[in-house]
C-alpha cells in the first residue's frame, strides 16, 4: 500500500506566493508573541495565515510550496523546517481542497452519537465521493478528524472555522444545501441547545439561592 | 564524576554523559541505530534499552544521564525481551529483501535482528511501501527500507550544514526527504550512505556491485584534497571499487568529502598504460629501455629542470630529485598554479593550528580561500566550532558565499587585507579580543601576481593580531591537494629558467613557458596536457596503486598502501626513476622502499616522523615579500568546479554527472 500523502507534486503548484497586506499585518502581530530569536515558534500560526490567505485569494484554503517558503523566508528558517511541522499537522491543508471544508468528526462519542449517519449525508447532499475527496462542483471536500473537544454536544461537524452540533442526517442536508445557497448558518447547536446544557434546558441549579 | 555500576562492573564516568556512553566505558556492547556519537542525540529508535535499578521500566539508555550510583543491566531478561519488542516493531516495515540491498553484510539491522530479533515474524499484514527520493548523483535511496532514525536529517542539518533533509507526515506516513525534490547541495553526501544503519541509503555508483566480504580492504590516505582524509580501499580483482572513510580525529574525524570518495572510476579511464616516444612529431608506443634511451638522449647536454604535480607523492619527488642532482640540475618545481609559497620556513606554508585545532580557535579569518569547496572536511570541522561556540568568523572573498555557518563578509580582496594589516579595520577589534585567533589563506590568494605581498599581509595579520603565541600558531595556508606540501618540504621551489632545454613533467601540466624545441618527459599516471606535449610518456601508478608518503595541508606525514596494481606497464613512480637513472648514467642508490624513505628522511627530516605536531611560533619573523604590494584585486578561489577539480576527477564519469547536475553552466 502506497500512503496517499502529498508530496506537493501531484497538482499544480502557483508560482508564487507573498503574502497580502492582511497576512503582513497579522503576522506582525503574531511574531510579536515571541521573544526575539525565537521567531520560529510563529510557524504554525504563520502557516494558518498563508491557509487563511489561500482562502481569500482563490477560495480554497491550502498551503502550497512556495507559502511554505515564504514562512520559511519572515522566519529565518530552513525551508525543510517548515515542510515537516506542516506536512504534521492535519489542520494544514497540503493540496486544494473545496470552497467548503467538511470535517466530520469520526472519534468514539461522535460514532457513537451517529457520525456515520452525518457522514452518509455530506455525500449524499454534497456530492462527495468519500473522504478526501472533493465534489465535482469544488465546493466541498470531506475529512474525517479526531476529536473536536465537542463531545457533550456529539456528533459534531465543522466547517471550515465553524462547529455545528447535535448533528444527525437531516440537520446536515440541510446545512449543506444552506451552503450550497451561499448563506451561512448560525454555528452551533442546530437543536437549539444552550452551549453543553443538557437537551431541553438545564436539569439543576434551577433555584438561585436566596432569592 | 558519577560512580556508574554496569553488569556489576564499576567504571566511574564524568557527570552528564549519558548511560549509553557509561556502558561502553563498561565494555559493555548496546545496540542502536539512531544514535551516533558525532550527532545530536535523538533518542526515536528504542534499541539502546537497558534496565536500571529501581527504575519501573526499561530506559533508552543513549537519551538518559547518568547518576552517581546508577545500577545498570545490560543484559537482563527486562533488557532482552525489550529490544526484541523494538526489533520486532522496526521489522514490521522493513522489506526482507537483504539478498538484493547493497547494505547487505554490513548493516546494522541485519547484524542486530541476529543477536536481538526474534527467529520467526509474527506481522502478516500488508507492510507499507514509501516511494523512492532523489538526492542527487551519489546516494541511492531505497525507502522501504527507512527505519526512521533520522541520522541523515541530523547530519545534513548538523554537520554538513545544509538542512535539506527532514521528515515530513506523521506517524505511518512519515518519509524521510527533501519533500520539493532536489539534489542535496553538499559536498559531503557520500557520509549519509556511511550513517545509514540500513539499506535506504546507499551508494549510486556502488549499486550491485559487490558484497562487503569479497572485498581486499586496504587502509591508505586521500589525495585529491589537501585535508589527507584517512580512508579505507575495498578492490576486488584489480579494481577500486569504493572508497570509505577511516576514523582519524586529528584528520577527518569519521567524514570524507564526496570527490574523494567517488572520483576514484576517474583511475580506470584515460589512462597512461605504457611508455611512450615521440618519432617524426607522432608518439609511437616503445618499450621501456627505448623510452629511457629516447631520455638519454633527449636530455644529452641540456639544460635541465624538473616539475611535479599535484598529486605525486614524496618518494617520486625525492627520487626526482636525486635523478636532477645526478644530471646537474637544480632548477626544481612544484607551483605549477603560480602560488607565491615561501618555503624557507615549514610554518609559512603549512596548516600550523592543525585540523583539530580549528576547535580551539576563538575568531577565525578566512582570506582568499572557499574551504567549502577546496576542503569539505576542514569545512565541516570550521561549521562544527562555529555552531558549538559561535566563534566569529570573518571572511575576505567573494561575497554571498554559503560556506554552511554564519561568516561576516568583510570585503573582496586586497583592499580589504591591507585593512586589516593596518589594524583599524573593525575585524581587528574581534581578532584582538580572542585568545585562539586563527587565519585560513588560500592557497589560491597567492596564485596571483601579488602573491607574495598576499603572504607576507597575511604574515602580518597573524602577528599584529596574536595569532603567534609561543603554544598557539593561528598562521595556516589552506592546499588544495594531497601531493602539494610534500614537494614544498623537498625543496621543489627553485623554480624552472625560462631557456631550458629538457624538463621533466612528474604529473605536472607543462609550464606556460616551455620554449620551442625543449625535449619534455612526462610521467604520470593521467596524461592531460602534459603528455600531449611530451616526447616521451612514462606510464606512472595513481595513489591508490603504490606504498606512498604523502602530507597533507598540516604538515601531516601519512603512509598510502597498494589496493591494486598499476594498469598495463605502468609502474610506481620512484621505482621509474630509478629505472631511468640507470639507463641515464646517474644511478640512484636506492633500491627499495626502505632505502627511498631513508633518503627522504635524510632529505628532510620531518618525514622520519610524523610531521605534524602541535606547535607555537616563537619567531615572528615573517615570508619575503612586501606587504604593501597587495593589490586592490578581488581574490577568487582557482577551484570553482569542485567535481572536476583534479586529473582524477576530470576523468569520472560519476563526477562529470555530478557537474552536470551541480554546475550545468560549466559542465561541457
């Protein structure tokens, strides 16, 4: 079995990357962070911003090549160097991905709660043949991640920057084709659930003492 | 110092080395693959697991500090059933391909699985394939086999100083590579084949070709740079087929720079294999006594001199010698590249500080010389003291030079140096405050017109600057190959007079100026332009054919041993002379090896001994030559193509792909 992992060479590169007045500014703020000579702590932030631009610039958030080594140039560090930490990191997207990205947590309290169900429907809804893959139309690409850190309000799909929980089959078409009109639903809940109070509203500490 | 109890065995170590090192100070033997004593310590393999006391679980023993007390088990059941885990766990992807991978015979995963694997696999699913990187010309890569210790990450990044190599993904996926490829930009590459544990990677131009034990190993010396790398010859049937690093600290450590190691195919093409006249302006092939008598002829009331190259060795120089002496001569040289060497004082053209001594130095300046390229190893060993103790560096050159460390620029040439020499240049401030100040020049800044107005400024430098000190000698001339020093310390430096009849050409290209109608021999053992000129060719042994003295930029006398014979007719070079001698009227009385290096030893002393010792200059006087003559010309290193550098190399194919790849604008 040959690991499907990008070597960066499988598709079109651009030929050129320098970050936008935007990423300057953000990433001035970022090296600021670190005490001096320690400016390659910012790569993974810095990595975001280059994902971030990608994004506003073309659609798709990825990091291309020569992003990397722009990275590479602000810090002052070898090109390589910034090719392992993001090639490491899932959240680094290393090719093209659609306009929207589908991350469906697949980690136990999420399979538990139905994630297989959420999954099915952003194949079906998005046209997505599996994960890792993108719609014909390019405005999805579906992931499978770890953990969110969501659990109590399992299952949990995000997309792009955006949590949506409590998910289940219908909620999920729904949010897809909402996408697909170009709106953007609230994040959240989709049952109306208060931050990670039980469902219905909360169960103890009804009575506020002394009142 | 901590007392450290191994297997029972009480060895006392200092503080802060690790259990590892302990053990090994034990005798005892732990296996491991990613650590290496000249790297960092990464600590990712698991195999160097041993048990200590009051520990819960077994420790890698290359990562942990040792500590005063410490009872530590080598071989205990926790320890063995531990490192058959981990060498069950590296096996699950390594391919059992060992009877088709060069590393075969002498890998450390196939020797460990024998002494701590298990005898049977238990993995029956699909083992993972990673696809094969290109670095180049020179290393082979086979990932499958990648057991991920990350040693060649640690060495192109640490040592060689080109961090190209890294590991991208994670976890199942992770790859060692360069991830956009490329051919790594280092001289040294051929190091990642000998840090390899296993077979990823190997040699390109070794691939298929031989198993280690059929191999005639033969221990010898480097010549095509000045360094004098200790190296082993592995000849099979008459043929070089590789060559590998020996561990010399005071020399090259355990590294060898990648011309040395792979130019040597360069010895088995365009080679002179049999004497050689000239008859009716045509060269004729002849016999030996005809070659000789041609001589005696040619040479018959002439006037005469002699040249030797760059890579001929001393017994070939001092029999040269003897032979001009017999016939009258004395017009003797050896800087064919011009340089303005003052040989009246061993330390003016020598590498006084030492190799190891570059680790003592606390400010260093380079002038005129790219030791990147003229010297890899020495180069490796300045990036080592740089990064280990950021000792400045400033560097008289071309500009945006990557030498590998950090050096401040200080100007392109002679004005530059005449600065410094006047010592109100802002690097004099750096120099003056260091106590181990040392000085690299070029041989190439003396090969100029100026040349010895560039010694005698440089001269200046170090004893303006404290670089002589009664237990410290920062002077050092950087050569640029094996056979230089040597004839320097013979007194080929009379030079050769413009109306010279009759010259001997000892592996040396003709002079510029050798008059129509001179009658010109050539000896060698690769005939460039000196034998196209030649009236008669004698066939001579390459380095690695004959029981040689060469010495290195040091001053380091090293003994060179016969791994195959010389091709054809040809044959070693003071054995030739000797030879002509007889047929010349000039006998010379020597007639074996002992009684060559007995007259060199009479000849100069230094070759009776080891020739290199750490030393002082208590005489500060300094080269001929008039430091204001410096020009204000930019110094320009004369290797600028470091694959083809020598008549060796200019004959591989292995380096002319290497110019090709490396240089595409100069290869032809």
């Amino acid at each position: 079995m040959v690991a499907e992992m990008s070597t960066g060479t499988e598709f079109p590169q651009p030929e050129s990357f320098s970050f936008d007045e935007e990423s300057l500014k953000a990433i001035d703020t970022i090296v600021k962070r670190y005490p001096p000579g320690k400016q390659a702590s910012a790569v993974i932030p810095l990595l975001y911003v280059v994902q971030r631009q990608m994004k506003r610039q073309t659609g798709s958030a990825w990091v291309p090549n020569k992003g990397m080594d722009a990275v590479a140039e602000r810090l002052g560090m070898a090109p390589i160097r910034v090719y392992e930490v993001a090639t490491f990191y899932f959240m680094f997207n290393m090719r093209p991905i659609g306009k929207f990205h589908l991350q469906v947590c697949g980690t136990t309290p999420c399979w538990l709660r139905g994630s297989d169900e959420v999954a099915r429907a952003c194949r079906e809804a998005g046209k997505v043949g599996g994960y890792g893959q993108t719609s014909e139309d390019g405005l999805f690409t579906m992931t499978e991640v770890e953990c969110l850190g969501g659990c109590v309000n399992a299952p949990i799909l995000q997309v792009d920057d955006d949590y949506y929980e409590d998910m289940d089959y219908e909620s999920t078409v729904k949010l897809i084709e909402a996408l697909r009109r170009g709106e953007r639903p609230a994040p959240g809940s989709v049952i109306g659930r208060q931050t990670s109070a039980p469902e219905g509203g909360p169960l103890t500490l009804l009575d506020v003492p002394g009142e | 110092m901590a007392k450290v109890t191994v297997d029972g065995i009480e060895v006392e170590v200092p503080n802060g080395v690790s259990v590892l090192q302990a053990c090994e100070a034990a005798g005892k033997e732990i296996p491991r693959f990613c650590y290496h004593e000249r790297l960092s310590v990464a600590g990712n393999c698991r195999m160097c697991l041993v048990e200590v006391e009051k520990a819960p679980k077994p420790i890698a023993s290359c990562a942990y500090p040792v500590a005063d007390g410490m009872k530590v088990f080598t071989d205990s059941p926790m320890v063995r059933n531990g490192r058959r885990g981990v060498m069950e766990f590296l096996l699950i992807n390594h391919p059992l391909d060992c009877p088709i991978c060069d590393q075969g015979g002498e890998c450390d995963l196939q020797d460990q699985a024998m002494a701590f694997g298990s005898d049977a696999s238990r993995y029956r699913e699909e083992k993972r394939a990673v696809k094969d990187k290109y670095l180049g010309p020179l290393v082979k890569t086979i990932m499958n086999r990648c057991i991920q210790c990350t040693r060649c990450v640690r060495f192109a990044t640490e040592v060689a100083g080109v961090p190209e190599l890294g590991a991208t993904n994670r976890g199942e996926n992770m790859e060692i590579g360069t991830y956009v490829e490329k051919a790594l930009t280092t001289e040294l590459s051929g190091n990642l084949i000998d840090i390899c544990p296993v077979g990823a990677l190997t040699s390109r131009p070794y691939a298929f070709v031989s198993r280690p034990w059929e191999l005639r190993k033969t221990d010898s010396v480097d010549v095509l740079d000045a360094t004098g790398t200790n190296v082993r010859v592995d000849a099979r049937a008459g043929e070089v087929l590789r060559i590998l690093p020996r561990t010399n600290d005071d020399v090259n450590e355990e590294w060898m720079a990648d011309r040395g190691r792979f130019a040597f195919d360069g010895l088995k093409r365009r080679r002179l294999d049999r004497p050689w006249v000239r008859k009716n302006g045509k060269l004729h092939p002849a016999s030996w006594t005809e070659a000789f008598t041609a001589i005696a002829a040619g040479f018959a009331g002439r006037k005469l001199g002699a040249v030797v190259g760059d890579l001929v060795d001393a017994e070939a120089a001092v029999a040269l010698r003897d032979l001009m002496a017999g016939l009258g001569s004395t017009h003797l040289e050896c800087r064919m590249d011009g340089a303005a060497i003052d040989a009246s004082r061993r330390d003016f053209y020598t590498f006084n500080t030492g190799i190891a001594g570059i680790e003592e130095a606390d400010a260093l300046l380079i002038i005129g010389s790219n030791p990147r390229l003229e010297a890899p190893v020495i180069n490796a060993r300045i990036r080592k003291r740089v990064a280990t103790s950021g000792c400045p560096v400033g560097f008289i050159g071309p500009r945006g030079l990557n030498l590998t460390y950090a050096h401040d620029w200080l100007g392109e040439g002679g004005t530059t140096l005449k600065a410094l020499v006047g010592g109100d240049h802002r690097f004099n401030e750096v120099l003056r405050a260091a106590k181990r100040p040392m000085l690299i020049l070029g041989r190439g800044a003396l090969a100029r017109a100026d040349g010895a107005a560039v010694l005698a400024a440089a001269w200046q430098v170090a004893a303006q600057n404290g670089m002589l000190q009664a237990d410290w000698h920062g002077f050092n001339l950087l050569h640029q190959f094996g056979g230089q020093v040597a004839p320097l310390d013979l007194g080929f430096t009379t030079g050769i007079p413009a109306d010279v009849q009759g010259l001997w050409l000892l592996g040396a290209e003709p002079p510029a100026m050798v008059p129509e109608g001179a009658f010109v021999v050539y000896q060698g053992h690769h005939g460039e332009a000196g034998a196209a000129r030649a009236d008669v060719i004698l066939p001579g042994a390459a380095y690695t054919e004959k029981d040689a003295t060469w010495v290195n930029t040091e001053g380091r006398v090293q003994r060179g041993r016969l791994a195959v014979y010389p091709p054809g007719e040809a044959r070693e070079d003071w054995k030739v002379l000797r030879a002509a001698s007889e047929v010349l009227g000039v006998r010379l009385p020597y007639d074996s090896l002992d009684a060559v290096r007995a007259r060199l030893a009479e000849v100069n002393p230094v070759f009776a001994g080891p020739g290199f010792a750490a030393h002082g200059c208590t005489d500060t006087a300094g080269p001929v030559g008039d430091a204001a003559g410096v020009s204000d010309a930019a110094f320009a290193s004369n290797i600028l193509n470091y694959w083809q550098a020598d008549v060796v190399s200019r004959a591989s194919a292995t380096m002319a792909e290497c110019a090709r790849t490396y240089l595409p604008q100069a290869a032809e």
